[in-house]
C-alpha cells in the first residue's frame, strides 16, 4: 500500500489491541484509511491479518482490509499519528520502546500512574520528548464504535489549536466526532475519576439498591471529580463535557463497562482478589483508586466515594461500606467541602 492517495499512506498507528484499541482501529479504517494496529501477542496479530477477527477482545467485528496488525513497534517509526491505547500503568514502558521521531500521540488509556501518581500526559512526555500529545476521553463503549454507532468525543490538545488542526481531519469520520479543548488535565481527570466511580455504581446495582441511589451517587461523585478536577488545574466546563459528565453517565449504567461490572461482582459478594486474578482485561478504576486517594488526600480534597471504593478493594464488604456511607453526617449539598 503505497503512493499518493493519503488514505493509503502508513500514517495512522494503534498500539494496543485490546477491544478499545480495535474499535479505535476499525474506525480509522471505515474511509479506506491505512491503519497499523500494533498487539502484544503473536497470536493476535496472525489471526488480525489472515482472519480479520480480534476474537479475545473484540469479537463481534469483523476487521477492515486496510487494518495490518504488527508485533512490532518499530513499524511504528512510519506513523506520523499514534493512538496509544495501552494499560496505564504499562504506558511508560511501551512508549519508550517505539521509535522516537516527531509525531501526534494522542493518550486514549485512562488512568493516573501508581507510584509516580503521574497523568498519562506527563508520562508521555517524559517517554516520548519528541512528540506533542493529545488526550482523547468521552463516553465510549467499544463495541458501538467499532459498529459505526455515532459518538462524540473529547480531543484536548496540549498544542493548542495548531494540533487540533492537524488532527481533526484525520481522526474525525461520518460517525466519531470529535470536538476541541485545549485543557489537557480535565480531559485526563475526567476519564481516570469517572472509572473509579464506575465501580461504586457497579456495587450499588450488585446490592439491589435501586435507580435512586445509583442517580445519587452519580451525582455525588460528579461533584467529587470536580473539587478534584479543579485543585489540579483542570476546568469546570471540561468536566461537565463529554470527557467528564458524558462519560461518567455512560461508564456508570451499563455491564458494558468493564468497571462498572467489576463492582457489581464485588456488590454480589466476590472478593476483589478473586476478581482482579480471572480477569483478562483491565478494570483500570481498580488501579486508579488507591493513586486517586493519595492524590487526594495530599490536595487536601475530599473524596468519600473514591475512598469507599478504595475500601471494597481492599477487602472490605460492599455491605459495611455502604453502611458507612449513608452514616455519614449531614450536610449542604453546594458549598461545604466534604
């Protein structure tokens, strides 16, 4: 695949095959574009190329001809544009094996760095010198966007305008519509904040408590990301965006949501260690909640729920937590910090 036709040229790359990364793949491809999809396991990337399927993550596709599957990231060197669509916490290292040479990267994972308690711009940055970064958050289940449902999403770029314009057009298609900010940590905060919540709701649906308290608790986390979101710099009106509020409504109502289901198991009485060793994709709020509540205590932000979900993790009953919560004191709903 080669010449003049730019939908033909090796620009567009995404590394990580899991569902997300596929779906992602599968869209870039929908116009014809050549796409590079880079997995980890050589038995994916066989069954990529000769069958068109990703059976592990994504079964319900049937891939684009355009879509080349690769174990290797140095192919990576000919993209000019790379999604990054890895596991959070093995960002870093995945982005210091591929080729440094000046491009888009554009962050699709969602989560913040245990340890370091770093954003994934921040560690991209660090990885990739080279390369100017991007965010893309919204409400996004993989399933629906690799069928060419319609979805909107977040694309925050940390060079400004000047990115957004590079990347628009090559990332827009008929059915994914990406809209512009240039608030990179809100764009972050939003999808890290909103998995964990996810999680709390998963619990709220295993223990039977009914759409009142769900509709609650969405709301009351809402109002958590943001005491959050702002002491980190990021705006209030990017958290009431689609990389914010439309994705935490999306992540919080449907089993579609890998955080979401892991809390109704944890809701139904599983452990989270039997659950978190079955698992063969990443429920990142898990992973998320203990950073979330470090980060939060050190800004000194109050962040009940994080915290309550940071408990059942631990090993904690769904049933105790959630009795302390409704023990809690009662206060106003606008104003107070806690």
């Amino acid at each position: 695949m080669s010449g003049d036709n730019p939908k033909l040229g090796p620009k567009l790359g995404v590394i990580g095959a899991g569902a997300w990364g596929t779906a992602l793949a599968q869209m870039l491809a929908s116009d014809g574009s050549a796409v590079l999809l880079w997995a980890r396991e050589p038995e994916l990337v066989d069954e990529i190329n000769t069958q068109r399927r990703n059976g592990l993550y994504l079964p319900s596709a049937e891939l684009a001809p355009s879509i080349r599957a690769t174990g290797d990231l140095g192919d990576l060197a000919q993209c000019d544009i790379a999604l990054v669509v890895t596991p959070a916490q093995h960002m870093a290292s995945i982005l210091g094996r591929i080729p440094a040479v000046p491009r888009d990267i554009v962050l699709c994972s969602k989560g913040i760095e245990a340890g370091s308690r770093r954003l994934m711009s921040d560690v991209a940055r660090d990885a990739a010198p080279a390369s100017e970064i991007a965010v893309l958050s919204g409400p996004t289940f993989a399933h629906e966007v690799a069928a060419g449902l319609p979805t909107a999403v977040t694309l925050a770029c940390g060079g400004g305008e000047a990115q957004w314009a590079r990347l628009a057009d090559r990332i827009a298609r008929s059915s994914f519509r990406p809209y512009y900010s240039d608030d990179v940590i809100g764009a972050e905060i939003g999808g890290a904040v909103k998995n964990v919540l996810a999680i709390a709701c998963g619990v709220v649906d295993g223990l039977q408590l009914g759409q009142n308290a769900r509709a609650a608790l969405i709301a009351r986390g809402y109002a958590e990301m943001l005491r959050f979101g702002e002491a980190l710099g990021a705006r209030r009106d990017t958290l009431a965006g689609l990389c914010g509020l439309g994705d935490l409504v999306l992540t919080c109502s449907s089993t579609s949501s890998r955080n979401f289901s892991l809390g109704k198991a944890l809701g139904e009485g599983r452990s989270a260690q039997e659950l978190m060793a079955n698992r063969s994709t990443v429920a990142e709020g898990a992973h998320t909640a203990p950073v979330l509540v470090e980060l939060a205590e050190y800004h000194g932000v109050a962040m009940p729920i994080v915290a309550a979900v940071n408990r059942l993790l631990e090993g904690a009953t769904a049933a105790a937590v959630v009795s302390d919560m409704l023990a809690r004191p009662l206060k106003a709903e606008q104003g107070a910090p806690a």
